[in-house]
C-alpha cells in the first residue's frame, strides 16, 4: 500500500466518467486498491464522505482512529505512561506491539513485567528486526515491514518509542522539514490500528512543540503534553494539545509507585482537574488567596526548590481551574492584592 493513500474497496471507489480502466489491486488483502491517481483533476461532494461520530476513546485518551502523540521531555515518564498504557489496554484484551527505535528492550521489559503486565502477549521488535532492506530507512520508508509484524502478530495497537530514532533524519529536519510529520502519519495510517507515538519537546521549552515543530501538532489526530507534577514523587501531567473531532477531554494526572528494587510496581490515575478543584476548595477554607498564594501553597508541599517554569505552569493551571468554579458559582471574588485577584468561597 502507497504510504499515505486510505484504502478503497471497488464498491467505495466512484469513478469519474471518464474513467474506464480496471482497478489496480494490491498485493495486501482482497479487495484493497490503490486509488486511482486521475489524469485530469477530480472531486466529490461532502454527502459522499461519512459523517458517522468518532468512536470513544481508548482508555479515555487514545484515538482508535488515527495516530496519537504523546510529547514530554526527558525524565518526565513518557515511557513509564506508554508501559502502564500497555498494561491497560491488555485489560481491554487488546494486543500491543512496541517498535522500540531506541533499542532499550530491558527497560520495557522491567516496567511491564513490574505493572504485572502479560510480556508474553507484547510483541516486541527494534530497527535490527525489520530486514536488511529496511536498515537505516526512515519509519516512512520500513512501513511495510511494520505492517507485516502488526498483521502476523495479530496486534490491535502499536507503540513508537520514539519518533526521533525512529525517523533517523536528525532533529533539524524534524523541526524545519514540514512533509516529515506528515510522511510519518501517512505510514502510521497505513498500518489501520491505533498507534501512540513518544515525542519530546526542544530543550528548555517543556510545553512547546513536538520537536519545536507546530507541523507535528497538526498532522497527529490526538496530542498529549506531559509535564511534571509538583509533588515529591514522580507524577506525570498530562493535557490534550489537540483533539480533531472532540470537544473536551478531561486532563489526567498519574502517580508512579515503585518497588525496592526499582521497578514500577503501580500506577494512580487520577482526573487532574477534578484533583485540583478540590484543593482549591480545601485552601480556601482556610482564607481569602491570590493564585499565585495557592500556587506557592501547593509547590510549598514538594521537597525541592522549584523553578520559574515550574511556578507558572502550575499559576495557569490554578487558574484556568479557579475561573471554572467561579463561573459554577463555587469561588468568588473577594478584592484585590495590588493587582491580583484575591478568592474565596462564596457566603452560603
């Protein structure tokens, strides 16, 4: 299958009129054409295109349509969130295949097998497996190969750890290079399951764009920006960036336990917004606060210093939940600190 072409049976397949030649198949499956690339311009109307609703999500965050992103950088837990992600989907009785480009097949194995995930169901393959043709290629260009390991494992989800190596073009042309996030969807759609993908963001920009690239934000169905949670323990954040098709998905936060020999032996998930509502109901039992009061309350409980970015995310956080309950009627204002707004519970 041409990477980037959907799939259309003969029935789907509406030929213009002039149009009389036979329909190439494939060498895929009965039935799989190549469309047609047409010697004269061609279209359709909108009532030939479906306009069924999206399925709902797996694990309330995946797309079972279309390739996923999930974007955190270095040391933040995109890799332990992918492990525990595996665990839950064999939960569903789903089957995941891991193209671990980064070839670090102990470190998969540990983290599955201390989440009490099933190893012998997780097909497992690295650049080295896919054939010497296919050796040094980018994800764009192996996407053959990638889909016969899905089809002769029986997978029902594939996992990219990660794009970078995955891609091996170098992180400049990840950036600047526009068609790359979009070569790399077009092979990933062709695969025909769900596929989750782990990016990062450029240094020192921890809520920036895949690989400093809007183009990757774009091409994707689903994008995930994980950051770090302020605790003292290893908590991953993470918000929808962008959502084709959706209206409001809830961001999740996940605590990460681990056992005395170093493994990842469970993980808490929990509505983040919901979390940080009903600490701003508790504080506020306690006083009138600005946000940047709450703020420093809240990252006064982690045992180390933080930084800068640190207290302006969790600012905007605060306060993008705190304009929420105002408008529920479950905060009001209650003056002003100088220029900051000062909040309370409003008098029953």
């Amino acid at each position: 299958m041409t990477a980037g072409y959907p799939k259309w049976t003969d029935r789907e397949y509406e030929r213009p009129p002039w149009d009389d030649g036979p329909l190439p198949f494939t060498d895929d499956e009965p039935g799989d054409v190549v469309p047609i690339v047409a010697d004269r311009p061609t279209w359709r109307t909108l009532d030939q295109i479906p306009d069924d609703p999206p399925r709902d999500l797996l694990l309330a965050m995946l797309e079972p349509d279309g390739p996923n992103l999930a974007c955190a950088a270095p040391g933040v837990g995109k890799g332990m969130t992918a492990a525990w992600t595996t665990r839950e989907l064999q939960r569903l009785g789903m089957k995941v295949a891991i193209y671990d480009a980064e070839r670090r097949p102990r470190e998969w194995s540990r983290r599955i097998a201390g989440l009490g995930g099933d190893r012998s169901a997780v097909t497992y393959f690295d650049p080295a497996d896919l054939g010497r043709k296919y050796i040094g290629r980018p994800l764009w260009d192996a996407e053959p190969a990638l889909r016969t390991i899905i089809r002769d494992t029986g997978s029902d989800v594939l996992i990219v750890d990660s794009i970078l190596p995955s891609v091996g073009v170098g992180e400049e042309r990840l950036r600047t290079d526009a068609q790359a996030p979009y070569l790399y969807v077009a092979a990933l759609d062709a695969l025909g399951i769900p596929t989750l993908s782990l990016g990062h963001p450029p240094k020192g920009q921890p809520e920036g764009d895949p690989f400093g690239s809007m183009a990757w934000v774009a091409a994707m169905r689903l994008t995930w920006i994980g950051t770090a949670g302020e605790r003292d323990m290893h908590q991953v954040r993470w918000r929808p960036r962008k959502r084709n098709e959706r209206g409001h998905i809830a961001s999740f936060l996940l605590t990460i336990r681990y056992a005395d020999d170093g493994r990842p032996c469970e993980v808490v998930r929990e509505d983040d917004e919901e979390t940080t509502r009903e600490w701003i109901l508790a504080a506020l039992v306690r006083g009138p606060r600005t946000v940047a009061d709450l703020a420093e309350e809240l990252l006064d409980e982690g045992a180390e210093a933080p930084g800068p970015d640190l207290t302006r995310r969790t600012e905007e956080r605060i306060g993008r939940t705190m304009r929420r309950l105002a408008h529920e009627g479950m905060t009001a204002k209650a003056g002003k600190d100088g220029r900051a707004v000062r909040w309370t519970l409003p008098l029953a």
